[in-house]
C-alpha cells in the first residue's frame, strides 16, 4: 500500500507530458462557389449541416458558414470570380492549375459514411478504394460545384 502511495505521491510531482505538437478533431475548409444558395443547400443535405453564420453581401462578396458533426465549411460567392475552366482547354480540372486540388474529412466509419453519402445521392467521382498496408480506405466525391473531396477512414 505505502508502493502506491509513494507512485501516486511521484507521478503528481512529476511534469505533465506535453501535448502532441499538432491534434486535431473535426475539419474545415473554404471553396469559392459559383452559387450560394445551391452549394449551401447540397452542403446541408450531404453532410447534415447547419448554417452558422451568414454575412450578406458586400462590395461583390457573400459568405455562409455551415457546421455540423465536427466539420466546417466556408462557401464564399465574389461577383469577380471565374469558373476554373474559363482559365484555358489545359485547366479544365484542378489539377492542372497551380493551388488547391481536393479537401479531405477523415471519418470514423467509412463504411457507414460510404452508404449515406450513396444514400443521399452524392456524386462519387473515385474510388472506393479499400484499405492496403500504404493507404487508409478512402473516396473521393464531388459536391454540387465539381469540386473534389477525399472522405478518408480514420
């Protein structure tokens, strides 16, 4: 008994371990879209989210935030912005211009995401492709705008 006390008498005078330098729980990520209301309204039924915030627009610029179940999403509407495709024939897929590509949700239960998302009627562009020794099981959909994202198993 005295053994236990004198452990939990050292391990409280002890430094605490210090955290990871890098966690995280839940996502978000900021698309520019072409439509608001109908990116806002695919966000909501695809990934059960909520509108959190809504600034009206201004000088050309209107922007909702949308949350739900760990993740967030920005969508962002500027009267000045261009479809990827107007930049040239070579830039009709993210990939072929410089920046961003694809954003990525890790989840807990693939399987179970993979069914509501196919439920739901959400566009899968790639995949599934199942677990190996050097990746986690994953797909990659597209919302109502074309762009890209990677549901990745946790």
């Amino acid at each position: 008994m005295r053994a236990l006390l004198a452990l939990a008498a050292l391990s409280l005078l002890a430094p605490p371990s210090p955290p990871p330098p890098i966690t995280a729980s839940g996502g978000f990520f900021a698309l520019s879209v072409a439509d608001l209301s109908a990116s806002a309204k695919w966000y909501t039924s695809a990934f059960d989210m909520t509108p959190a915030m809504h600034a009206p627009k201004q000088n050309g610029t209107e922007v909702m935030v949308l949350q739900g179940k760990g993740l967030t999403v920005e969508l962002i509407h500027s009267d000045a912005a261009v479809p990827l495709a107007s930049l040239g024939p070579k830039a009709k897929d993210a990939i072929a211009v410089y920046g961003f590509v694809k954003a990525g949700i890790l989840v807990d239960d693939f399987k179970a995401t993979v069914e509501t998302l196919s439920e739901k009627g959400v566009t899968i562009a790639y995949g599934p492709f199942p677990e190996r020794a050097d990746q986690k099981a994953n797909l990659i959909i597209q919302d109502n705008a074309g762009n890209l994202i990677q549901i990745i198993a946790r």
